[in-house]
C-alpha cells in the first residue's frame, strides 16, 4: 500500500495522468493533480478522487512549460514521495514545415519539466528517505515516426534524463523509471487524428486501423488503468532494484 506516500503527477486532469493519479489513489496515496487550467472542474477532478478512495487530493494549477512554474508545483504540493513526469503535448508536420515556436513548447512540457521537478523533488525524497520518479515516455521514446520530430526527441530526452538521475540515485531508495507506452485513446491522440486523415487522405476509421493500430500489434489501445497499474508496481517493493529502465506498455509495437 501506499497510504502515506504522496504523489505528485503533472498533466493529470484528463487522459494518463488522470487515469494514474486515480490508480496511486486507489494503492492508498495522496494525490496532487496538476495542470495548467485552474477551473472549478479541474479542482472538483481531485473532490472526487478523495472522495472515491478516502485519500488527500489537490489540485494545483501550474504551467509545465515554465521551469519556474514546474519548480514552484514541487514546492506547493509540500511533499512528493512519488513524482510522475506526465504532462505532454504533440504536434504533426513535417520537420521543413514544423513551428519553431512549437518544437520550443514541446520540448519544454514533454521533457524540460521532467528536469525542473525532478531538481526539486529529489532533496525531498532524499529527506523522506524514499522516493519513486516514473516519467511518461511513449514508444517514441524508443522508436521514431515520420512528422514528429520534436515529439520523438523530446522522448528519446526524457528515456535518457531517466538513465541519468537513475544513476545519480542509484544507492539511496529511489528509483527512477520510464514508461513507454503505445497508442492510448486520449484526448492526445484524438486530436491528431484529423491531421492524420488529412496527411493520409483516409476517413477516420482508416486512420486508426491502417495507421495508429497498424503499428501495434495487438491491434487494441492500452489504457489508462493499464498505464496506472504499471505505475503502481513501480512504486512497490518488488520494484525497489528496478532502476533507470523502461517498461513498454505498447501491444508489441517495440517488437517489431
Ligand atoms: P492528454 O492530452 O489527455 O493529457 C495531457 C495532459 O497534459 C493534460 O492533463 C493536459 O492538461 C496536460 N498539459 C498539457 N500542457 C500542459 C502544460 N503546459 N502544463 C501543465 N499541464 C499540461 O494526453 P495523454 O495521451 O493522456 O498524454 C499524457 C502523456 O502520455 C503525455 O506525455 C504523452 O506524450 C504520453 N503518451 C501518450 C500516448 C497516447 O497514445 N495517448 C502514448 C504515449 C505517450
């Protein structure tokens, strides 16, 4: 159980980290949600945690695209046992064609965040004498595919910066980890379907068939409970000397 633990998870009033905050929730945490809105539902997302599963759950508003506002998120939940690096944005578009400014607002929220909280999380942990870092990668963290440059290096950023604090904390009880998951039917990903359609000439069908689930083998979306469940074992015992790898939550997609 992780009754007393707290755990912080960025980018968690929709979608993964949702579903992950609702899991560590249900091993008996307390929960911070984060994003960057600060609207009544949003903190009513948390009411409704704690009330389903008799834990502590804030919501505290912050923009994962600012390192001080990252750090400051940190610093307002007042502790964090258990940080998972979540919150993330993509965008599609060949790399001659790609914003500048967006490939700057995804590398800050899908990989420069996980550096500013895990900076001041750690000294937390280390204070608390245990502590779990669990980032979200993706299986573009492990693989690439075409029109996502700045998504699949952001990825590959996060699985290395995962490697790395996993050696710098290698002897003290704290590990750090990654997931990789493969398609998940988020908000995400619906919104990129359009893009797809158009990029593809394919109806929407086609697009999650031919294109999404094509490059997974089960042909099924994971989902969020999934994503919470590998979350939870992290943060078990069984899991205290995995360190600094990746767990592919993905129907095959990285066995191909
Ligand atoms: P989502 O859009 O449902 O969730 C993204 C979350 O990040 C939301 O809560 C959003 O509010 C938050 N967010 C966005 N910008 C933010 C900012 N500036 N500050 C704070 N929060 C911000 O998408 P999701 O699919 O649940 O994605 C969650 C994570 O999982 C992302 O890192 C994504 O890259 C990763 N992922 C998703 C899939 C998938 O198929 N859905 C696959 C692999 C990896």
């Amino acid at each position: 159980t992780l009754q007393g633990k707290t755990a912080v998870i960025t980018g968690s009033n929709s979608g993964i980290g949702l579903g992950i905050a609702r899991e560590l929730a249900r091993a008996g945490a307390d929960v911070v949600l984060n994003s960057f809105t600060d609207r009544e539902e949003d903190h009513a997302l948390a009411a409704q945690i704690a009330a389903e599963f008799g834990v502590e759950a804030r919501y505290i508003q912050a923009d994962m695209s600012k390192g001080e506002a990252c750090r400051g998120l940190i610093k307002d939940a007042g502790r964090c046992d258990i940080l998972v690096n979540n919150a993330g944005i993509q965008h599609v578009a060949p790399v001659d064609e790609f914003p500048a400014e967006t490939w700057d607002a995804i590398l800050a929220i899908n990989l420069s965040s996980a550096f500013h909280t895990t900076a001041v999380a750690l000294p937390m942990m280390r204070a608390a004498g245990w502590g779990r870092v669990v980032n979200i990668a993706s299986a573009h963290g492990l693989t690439a595919s075409p029109f996502k440059s700045a998504y699949v290096a952001a990825k590959h950023g996060v699985v290395g910066l995962t490697k790395t604090v996993a050696l710098e904390t290698a002897e003290e009880p704290i590990t750090c980890n990654a997931i990789c998951p493969g398609y998940v039917l988020t908000p995400l990903v619906e919104a990129q379907i359009p893009d797809t359609m158009e990029k593809y000439n394919m109806s929407r069908e086609e697009v999650i068939k031919q294109v999404m689930l094509e490059r997974q083998p089960s042909r099924e979306f994971a989902t969020v409970e999934q994503l919470g469940g590998s979350t939870v074992f992290f943060c078990s015992d069984a899991a205290a000397q995995i360190t600094g790898t990746t767990l592919s939550v993905d129907g095959g997609w990285t066995a191909l």
